[in-house]
C-alpha cells in the first residue's frame, strides 16, 4: 500500500491556475482516497465537475482528469 507521502508526490498542491477538469486525492481518518468522478475549482471551492456539488471532503492534492 502507497505511503501518503507516495501517493501525495503525484498530485499537485498548488492552487490549480484553470478551472479543471481535476481528479483530486483527499484523506479521512482513515487514510488517503482518489474522488471517482472529475471535480472542477471555481472561487475557491472544489465541485462536482458533473453535478455541481460541493466536495465535502479535505483535498489535499489534485491533478489533472
């Protein structure tokens, strides 16, 4: 199993220049996990790219989809 430190060195931790689409990695108590579907960025939230929402979760890196 990848280490946080392994799986966070292939994500960006900058704030993204474009408004996406992303994939993002986020972690809970229990470890770090990649959201299934594309996000997007847009005034200093990360969204749903397909339905809008909020993410709701901590991200702590992102990449491109």
């Amino acid at each position: 199993m990848p280490t946080r430190e392994q799986r966070l060195s292939e994500f960006s931790t900058d704030a993204p220049a474009g408004s996406g689409p992303y994939e993002l990695l986020c972690e809970d108590k229990s470890g770090t996990y990649v959201l299934p579907y594309p996000c997007s960025f847009s005034e200093g939230r990360w969204l749903n790219a397909r339905s809008g929402e909020q993410i709701d979760a901590a991200v702590i890196g992102w990449r491109a989809f």
